[in-house]
C-alpha cells in the first residue's frame, strides 16, 4: 500500500502555505507565553564544567555532494555566533530557533544537506541541526529540562564514525520545530559553542559544582526487516550518580523509545512478520 501523502506534499504553494502558518503560530506563541527567554551571553566562561562533546565538521554522508558538507560548516559558524556564551539563568527558557532566527542567504547561510518528508536534499541553512544535537547531548548530561525536542523520523544514511546513540538528536527547523531547554533549577547554566579545524565542539558550564552526574546508555538496539522495507529501534536510558560517592546510583530513567525507517540496507537484520 502506499504512503499516504500529507496535504502540504501535494503542491509546493500549499507547502509554502502550511510552513508560513505555522511560523506565525509560533511567533505568536513567544509573544503571547509566559516564557521568559534567555538573551543574555557572558564572554567569561562560568567557573565549573557540566559536560563537554565535540563532533566531526565533515562527513561523507552517501552520495552527497560534499561541497554541501563545506557550507555547512559555514552555517554552523554563524550559529556559533549567535549562541556562544548564552546563559539559562533559573527560570529562563532557551530557544534555538528564537536565538539563532530564520537561515536566510542575506545573513551568510548556504545549501547543506537537510531532511525534508525523509529525504535529503539541498537547503538554505542545511547542516545547523548538527549544533542542536550536541545541545541536546550535553543537556541530557545535566538538570535542565528539555521542554522542546524534535528528532528525524528516519535514518538517511549508515553510521560513518557514528558516536551517539542513533536518535539522540535533535531536529530543527525555523521556527514551528524548536529545540528548547528550561531551567527549572536554582543554578546559572552557560552554553558555549566553538569550531576548529576539524571539528564542532561545545560546552555546558554552570556557577556551582554539582555532587551529581549523569550517564547515557543506549539498550535494545536494532536493525529489522518488515516486508521490503528496514527499520530501526533503540532505547535511551540516562542514570543519575553520586559524584562524590563513588558513584552511587542515584536514579534510572527511561529517555525514550525510539524507531523509524532506514533507507538504505543494513549488514545485520532481524526479519519480522
């Protein structure tokens, strides 16, 4: 049977049309909420370090042009920009789409590789969403609240250097699919976010030392065979430990469950019924 298109897949005017009202939607939203959004960034780095990742800036993903791969690390040095040293103060919400705004070529964005109704494609801004997924990983090593997250529904193209569990992610795109994170806690966070040569690499700090730290591991993971299509699933579980005695669990939790659909043809599957 096939897929049964959404509204907004049969023209390209009603596509333009659904996005445009739902960026609407969501300015209204940051108007009209009681949020209270971060926008205060601190060039001196906060005394402790919460977590610290880096990722790979070049990627051969597929067939892909690899040019695409080279603008993209020129988006993400605007979107570094515009985040290094952001503060979450207590109470405060941090909003990527709100913070970075929309990816336009007057501000200096390119075509890199996005997702779009699961396939990928050339897109003003393409490739900023690899800065979302390491807020995301570092979020998950700390106290804040993720209030927002999107993840894709699919998996594009085989694990090349693949560190993170697969949908550990976190997608973006301006402005109705947000990455947002609050601080419902009594500290001061600080993202910061820089490039080297090789890699995007980025920081959560805070203004006190915490007695705890969190650990994520990835369970049930696999690959699957259903009729003539594959897909995959795992789980994310996050458990919380004692810094200070000698790492004592302190809780266990369920992230969350994930499966999509790949599209391509793993090496190792489970046939299904």
């Amino acid at each position: 049977m096939a897929e049964r298109k959404l509204l907004s897949q049969l023209h390209p005017v009603l596509y333009f049309i659904s996005i445009w009202e739902k960026r609407v939607r969501r300015r209204v939203q940051w108007i009209l909420d009681d949020k209270s959004y971060s926008e205060m960034r601190l060039t001196d780095r906060l005394p402790y370090r919460v977590k610290k990742h880096q990722s790979k800036l070049l990627r051969k993903l597929g067939k892909t042009d690899m040019q695409l791969q080279y603008n993209k690390v020129d988006n993400l040095k605007i979107v570094v920009e515009r985040i290094n040293g952001m503060l979450i103060k207590p109470g405060e919400t941090f909003s990527f789409c709100k913070t970075v705004g929309l990816p336009t070529k007057r501000k200096g964005y390119k075509e890199g590789i996005e997702l779009s109704f699961g396939k990928a494609r050339a897109g003003i801004g393409g490739g900023i969403c690899q800065s979302a997924n390491l807020l995301h990983w570092l979020a998950l090593h700390s106290p804040l609240t993720i209030t927002e997250r999107h993840h894709h529904s699919i998996d594009p193209f085989p694990d090349d250097g693949r560190v993170l569990p697969w949908a550990s992610g976190a997608a973006v795109f301006y402005n109705y699919r947000d990455f947002q994170l609050t601080n419902n806690t009594e500290w001061t966070f600080q993202i910061n976010l820089w490039l080297t040569e090789k890699l995007l690499e980025g920081e959560l700090r805070i203004n006190e030392e915490l007695d705890f730290a969190y650990h994520i591991k990835e369970r049930n993971h696999k690959f699957l065979k259903k009729g003539s299509n594959y897909y995959r699933s795992n789980e994310i579980w996050r458990n919380k430990i004692a810094k200070f005695r000698s790492g004592a669990l302190i809780q266990e939790e369920l992230i969350s469950k994930n499966y999509g659909k790949v599209m391509y043809t793993p090496t190792e599957f489970i046939v299904e019924d």
